[in-house]
C-alpha cells in the first residue's frame, strides 16, 4: 500500500508542475493574444516532466555532489543496505556517500531496479 502510495504523490506533483506550466503558458497566450504560447509551455513542461521522471536520482545525487563505493570501501553500510533490502524482499539499490558533515541518509529511484541509497559521510562513518 505503501508503494502505491509514494507513485501517486510523484505523479500527482508531476501533473502539478505541468499544470502550473500550462497555466502560465495560458496566461502569456492570452495576454500577448498568441496561442502558440500555449503549445511552447506545453511542450516545455512534458520534457521537464519527462527529465524530472527518468533522472530523479540523477538530478538528487548531483545535488549532493554525491559519489558510489564499492563494498570494499563501506563493507558496514553494503551489510546493513543488504539486509535491510533482503528482509523487505527488494533489489539492492545501489550506495552512494555525500560529503556532508550532518549525519543523514535518503533513498531515490523511480522504482525498486533504480533504487539508490545516499548517506552523508557523517552517517557513514556511525
């Protein structure tokens, strides 16, 4: 239940944002009396989405100008992520480590096969 629950808020702030683009876009349209803004705030708004969507993770990690390890560099943080993933019946997400000196830790992915988990190095290092 839980899982449906995440999809529904993702796609529900995507159709937020590309409503929001179309009503500016209807704004301008109707002030400038040129349709065709509607259309170009259309289409900006289904490839934001569409990027939004399929690089979630990316944009996230980027952010926090974070980097993989290898079980070889954090063996405690594969152990604990492997576990975990095990015991909830899920693929292993991949691990990544942000340079952060305030302990914390989120998981990204647009679904279970492209699941992250980021920990800050402070967390890392517990």
């Amino acid at each position: 239940m839980h899982h449906h629950h995440g999809r529904l808020r993702t796609a529900g702030l995507l159709a937020f944002l590309f409503a929001l683009l179309l009503f500016v876009g209807a704004i301008v349209a109707y002030f400038t009396n040129a349709p065709i803004f509607l259309f170009i705030f259309a289409g900006v708004g289904l490839v934001s989405v569409a990027i939004s969507y399929w690089n979630s993770d990316k944009i996230a990690l980027r952010a926090m100008k974070a980097y993989p390890v290898s079980r070889e560099q954090a063996p405690q943080l594969y152990q604990m992520v492997e576990e975990l993933a095990h015991r909830a019946q899920q693929p292993v997400p991949r691990i990544y480590i942000a340079p952060s000196p305030t302990p914390n830790a989120f998981a990204t992915g647009r679904n279970p096969e492209n699941g992250v988990v980021c920990f800050t190095e402070a967390f890392s290092t517990c």
